[in-house]
C-alpha cells in the first residue's frame, strides 16, 4: 500500500560487479535477454552494472517494454553503496568484492573468468560455495543458476579476525600478551 | 716433474707470466677461497638455526616495522591486520607498494590519517610512518626472460631500501614485491647488518595451493613464521600455522 509512482512494486536491484578487471563475458551475460528475463521471474527490477575495463557496453533501458531497467558505469571509487541498496549481487572471483558482499550479508553468485590463466581467484570462490556462502558459476551458466538458485539456502558468512595472527607475531617477538 | 711438463703444455702462454706467482695463485685456490666458502656456510647455517625461534625474553621496546602492500586483495587484508597491530610496540611503520600500483599507498595513507586523529598527546612521540614506492620485478604477462632482469633491478632497489629503513618486523602477505625484499633482509641477516623477523601471511585466496611467493619463503626458509588461513594449506605445509580467516 504506498502512493509511489511505479505501481506499489518494490524495487530490487541486482548489482553486476567486475572490479578493475576486464570481463566482458560476465557484462554480456548479465546484459543478455534470457538473465534479463530470468531475473525478472525471480522478481528483481532493476540491473545496475559495474563493467570496469571491458569494451562491451551494456544498453540502457527504462522499463517499458523491457523486462529489467538498466544502467551501468564503468569505476567508482566505493561500490559500498551499490552493494548496500542491492539485493542480489553477481560478481567477479575476486577476494575484495567477495568479502565485501560477504560482510554484508549479501546473496551472492560469483562468476569466475575463465579467460584468466593462473586462475587461482576460483579456489576461493570453490570453497565458499562448497560452505555454501554464495552461489558459483561459469558465465555461460549465470542463466541456470539465477533460474534455480534458493536463496535460503544460502549460510551467513561469519566474517574473520585478524587477532590470532597478531597474538603470533606479538608472542613470537617477545611481546606480553594483552 | 711429469706434473711439471703438463702445465707447461696445457697453459703454455700462461705459464710464463704466471711463474713468479704461481705460489700466490696456489695460495689463493687452496686457502682463502675454502675459508670464505667455509665462513659463509657456517654463517648461514647459524642464521638458519636460529630464524624461526622466538624470542625468549620480554620485549618492551617499539620495532621497525615493514609492511608490505599489493595490488588485487593484498593491501584489503595488510591493511587489516595493520589495524588489529599495537600501534605503539610496531613504530615506526613503513609501507612499501610496487611503483606501478597507485591504490595501495593511498589507503595504507588513509588508515595512518585516521590513527593521527585518534591518538592524542601523551604517548611518546615516535617517528612518522612513511609510504615508499619499489621497483616492480615483475608485471602481470611479462616474458620471463626479461623479468630475470626486471627483479635484479628490484631486488637492488630492495637492498637500498633495507638499508635504509633498517626493519626489525617485515609483514607481507604474497605479492610479488615482498620477494627482493625478504631476499635482501635475509641477506642482511647473513652478512650481520641487521636482523628482522619476516613474518609471512598467506592470503585469504589461496585455498589449496600457495602462491610463488609463498612457496619461495616456505621452501627457502627466508620467513621465521609462516602463516596460512585454510587447513588445506596447513596439513600440506607441515611448517606452516593456521591463523583462520581474517576477513
């Protein structure tokens, strides 16, 4: 029940993320008809992507006769904002994008680029999924996986301390401990 | 005399510049070389025994300490770890970046900005923390040949820096810019200029194989501690510690 101009419907925005990277396969597919679609079944709204060093430019689109509305850039100083108003992120396999979504509580699929040689980016991204911290695909089964995804079966990511590591260095050195 | 009528043939232009000195030659190859080699070799193996053990004393003093950043997730993890690091007892700070990386020194500075905040008068003053660029050995998709020459540059611009920083705590966790530095502390640790305690943090991305970075420092035993954030890695190198995730 609210008076908003778009029709009551809440707005769900799905953020695209490839950091600094060049990915232009993960740019496509998200742009691609049949993600648009398959996100819109899943009832998101909105497709805001972040396509950094790709040549691939997304088209812009408003709503009417297009499943999602579109829009893209390619750097911003801090994506934090994006990822906080986002309701499903779609990111590269890298560390810093990963956390950061992670620490948020983010759903999250991570699509890892195959064109990168020593791809050591996708053990991380393996594992997690293995916990089952996010979702893991291959560009050409971003399709898939949004169309099947449960998004409840997804387990908070309990974030990390660096503390155990200083009680090493400080016991190591000689250094009482706090 | 057979031997004598062998050199002649063998060396025979040599030979007679070298009559005069042939004692001074022999005492060279038979004598100082073997000791030098000898002295070398023991001073290694002396350092080797004791890297990796720790201090049995209390400590009280502050530390030089050496950071160093890189690009990807690197510095995201240092510059946590920085964060959780007594500010007092790791002072003064320096942080290195690769000269082409042009993010990391910018937040490590950030982060020493919001600590000049917080801290107020009242603890001693130590000396600023400082941000230096060094030569990269290698960039991403360079040829390896001429990254042979690439990280002789950086490795001799890591023992200028070693020199002139004169850490007692390095802290890298991966990127190559953290190999010419370890090699030259390690190297200063041999010679007796200096010794730091390398501590190495491999980085939350690797899972089951560590990084080359890793592997050299692990293999060549140029870290007193080697830590890692997956137990893959800990059951596969035996000598390493597991810490946990710290992001």
């Amino acid at each position: 029940m609210d008076g908003a101009g778009n029709g009551g419907r809440i707005r769900k925005m799905v953020f695209v993320t490839v950091g600094t990277t060049c990915f232009d396969a993960l740019v496509k597919a998200a742009d691609s008809r049949q993600v648009k679609e398959a996100l819109s079944k899943r009832g998101y709204t909105d497709l805001m992507i972040q396509m950094g060093r790709g040549s691939y430019v997304p088209s812009k689109v408003s709503e009417e006769d297009e499943p999602l509305t579109v829009d893209y850039f390619a750097f911003s100083p801090s994506i934090a904002d994006y990822l906080k108003s986002a309701s499903l992120i779609i990111s590269h396999a890298g560390s810093g994008s990963i956390f950061e979504t992670l620490q948020l509580g983010k759903s999250l699929i991570v699509v890892v680029n195959e064109d990168l040689m020593d791809n050591h980016q996708s053990e991380l991204a393996e594992e997690l999924a293995e916990r089952k911290h996010l979702f893991y695909a291959r560009p050409q089964m971003l399709q898939q996986t949004i169309e099947t995804m449960d998004l409840e079966t997804l387990v908070p990511y309990v974030p990390g301390s660096p503390k155990p590591v200083v009680d090493l260095i400080n016991k190591f050195l000689g250094f009482p401990a706090d | 005399m057979q031997l004598f009528l062998v050199l002649q043939e063998g060396k025979r232009g040599v030979f007679i510049n070298l009559k005069g000195m042939g004692k001074v030659n022999d005492g060279i190859l038979c004598f100082i070389f073997p000791i030098f080699v000898t002295i070398i070799v023991v001073r290694l193996m002396y350092v080797l025994y004791w890297v990796r053990k720790p201090n049995r004393s209390l400590r009280t003093d502050n530390l030089r300490t050496l950071i160093v950043l890189g690009s990807g997730g690197h510095t995201a993890e240092m510059l946590r770890i920085v964060n959780v690091l007594q500010k007092d007892r790791f002072a003064p700070r320096f942080y290195i970046a690769a000269a082409t990386d042009s993010m990391s020194l910018q937040k490590a500075k950030v982060l020493e900005d919001s600590l000049i905040q917080q801290e107020n008068s009242g603890r001693k003053m130590v000396e600023a923390s400082q941000f230096i660029q060094i030569y990269r050995s290698r960039e991403v998709g360079q040829s390896y040949v001429t990254s042979i020459a690439t990280t002789l540059i950086a490795l001799a611009h890591a023992v200028w820096l070693t020199f002139r920083i004169r850490p007692q705590v390095i802290i890298c966790n991966g990127p190559g810019t953290c190999i010419p530095l370890c090699t030259s502390a390690f190297l200063f640790k041999l010679v007796g200029l200096g010794w730091s305690n390398i501590f190495y943090v491999e980085s939350i991305a690797r899972v089951r194989k560590v990084s080359l970075s890793g592997l050299l420092l692990y293999k060549l035993l140029l870290a007193d501690q080697f830590y890692v954030q997956w137990p893959q890695l800990q059951k596969k190198y035996p000598r390493a510690q597991l810490v946990g995730c710290l992001m």
